[in-house]
C-alpha cells in the first residue's frame, strides 16, 4: 500500500484508566508527517507528548482514533519505528558490541551485513574504540550515542525520540544533535522529536507542534524557515531569526 505520508495520527484520544480515576491523556489529535520530515513535539509538561509517542510506537493501543504508518493501522511495536528514550536502557552485563545487536536478534536479522552496519553507525559516532567495554565503562554521553546506534541498527524508516538528549551536558547534547541530524539526513529517516528544550527543537525541526492543556491538544504548528533548516543545529542557533522564533515558541507553550 502507498500512502504520501510516513506517519498519519488520526483524531487521536487517549484515557489512563485505573481503579481509582480517569486521566485523558490526549484529546482529538491529528497531524500527519511525511517521509524523512522531522517533527518536533514540544508542550509543558504532563500534556501527553510521552503519551502520543508511545501510542506511535504501538506500545499501547489508544482509546480513540488511529495512527497510520506509510498507510497501515498501528497494531503493536513494529520494526518501521525505533523508539528512544532518556534512560538509555542498556543492559550493564553486556558489551557494547553486544547491545548493538540485541534488537537484531530481537528480530532475528543479525546478518554479517547489517552487524557491520552497526559498527559502522558506532565508528560515525567516534565510539569505534568502546566495541568490547561495558556501558558502565562509558560517559552519559557515549552510552546515549550507544543507544542510539542501538536504535538505527535495526534501519527503522521512523525513529521516534522521547527527549533522548534531555540528560546530558550541553556539549554533549549539541554534539548528539549534529550527529543524529547527519544520520537522519544521509539516510533520509523520518523523525518525530519529543523534547521540552525549545532551542533544541528549532534547531533540528523542519516543523514544530506544540501541545498543550490538559488533557493534551495541538495548540499550533510552526514551520521552520528554510534559512534555518538548512543550517547544522549548532550554526542553526546563532541564525538572526533564531531568536524570534524562540519567542513566538516560547510564549505558545507559556500561554495558560
Ligand atoms: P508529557 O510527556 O507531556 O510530560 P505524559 O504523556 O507523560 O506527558 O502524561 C500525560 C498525562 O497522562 C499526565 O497527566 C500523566 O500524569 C498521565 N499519565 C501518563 N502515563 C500514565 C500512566 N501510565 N497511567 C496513568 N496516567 C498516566
Ligand atoms: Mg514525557
């Protein structure tokens, strides 16, 4: 099936049901997100953006409403989709070189190929000498990087990231910016990019949704002009319409 559209979220609502009370996550959301665009989510916190990504990545169906990937209903976790969290996740008793590959055993695809994929992502990221360490020999920032060599090993067409920098120093964070921007461009991957720094977002989106309320709706969408786009996330920021656009972000997710 063909569908112009990597990721379609259709009229989406989401309620946590327990014993005790109802919370709606997400009411009526819809947006659709074409392939290798990069979308940023940025909202106050508790507007179900974590919520919204996880019910892309299948994790749990929603109450309401349906998501499509290239025009298949989500069902359940699917290979299209590398899902990255803040907590790297990686397992201690493991190498790094065995981390790597632990989703492709997962899915049964760990050919001498795509293993030799892995090492290369690593290499790109500068980490080629940490194959055999463990990842409590590793800075945050190398584990983070591991984690997401991790997430691309499985060449997903979409990665979803739940604020995956949010930990970390700001040398590291600018510097895993660039990296996953020139991963994500070379491969042409399609992004859906969760995270609360709004510099972040302006700096590697093509467009910005911004989510707000309680329960969580889509308050706006903001284009990410050309001259900025066309920039590394680091030269993005020192850009004249950076700061203008910071504000406009700044005062729509603010706004009560
Ligand atoms: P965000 O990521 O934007 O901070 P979340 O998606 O984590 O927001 O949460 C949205 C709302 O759903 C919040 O009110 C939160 O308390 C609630 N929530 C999140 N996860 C659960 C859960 N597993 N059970 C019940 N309520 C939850
Ligand atoms: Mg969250």
């Amino acid at each position: 099936m063909t569908s112009p559209y990597a990721i379609q979220v259709i009229n989406l609502t989401h309620t946590y049901i327990s014993k005790k009370e109802e919370i709606v996550a997400l009411k009526s959301v819809s947006f659709d997100v074409s392939p290798s665009e990069f979308v940023a989510l940025v909202g106050s916190s508790g507007c179900g953006k974590s919520t919204l990504l996880s019910l892309i990545a299948g994790i749990f169906p929603s109450t309401h409403g349906k998501i499509l990937l290239y025009g298949q209903e989500v069902r359940g976790p699917t290979p299209l989709t590398g899902y990255m969290l803040q907590k790297d996740g990686l397992l201690e008793w493991r190498t790094v070189e065995q981390n790597l590959t632990l989703g492709l055993e997962i899915q049964r695809q760990a050919t001498r190929e795509k293993i030799a994929h892995a090492r290369f992502l690593l290499g790109q990221m500068g980490l080629s000498h940490v194959l055999h360490h463990f990842p409590s020999q590793l800075s945050g920032g190398m584990r983070q990087r591991v984690a997401l060599v991790r997430t691309l090993a499985v060449q997903p067409e979409i990665l979803l990231l739940d604020e995956p920098f949010s930990a970390l120093d700001i040398q590291n964070k600018l510097h895993l910016e660039e990296l996953l921007i020139q991963v994500l461009r070379e491969h042409k991957k399609t992004a859906v990019l969760v995270t609360h720094d709004l510099e972040e977002a302006i700096a590697m989106a093509d467009r910005i949704i911004v989510l707000g309320g309680q329960p969580g709706e889509i308050r706006r969408t903001l284009e990410v002009p050309d001259e900025i786009r066309s920039l590394s996330p680091l030269k993005a920021r020192g850009h004249a319409l950076f700061r203008p656009l910071f504000e406009e972000l700044w005062r729509e997710v603010e706004r009560p």
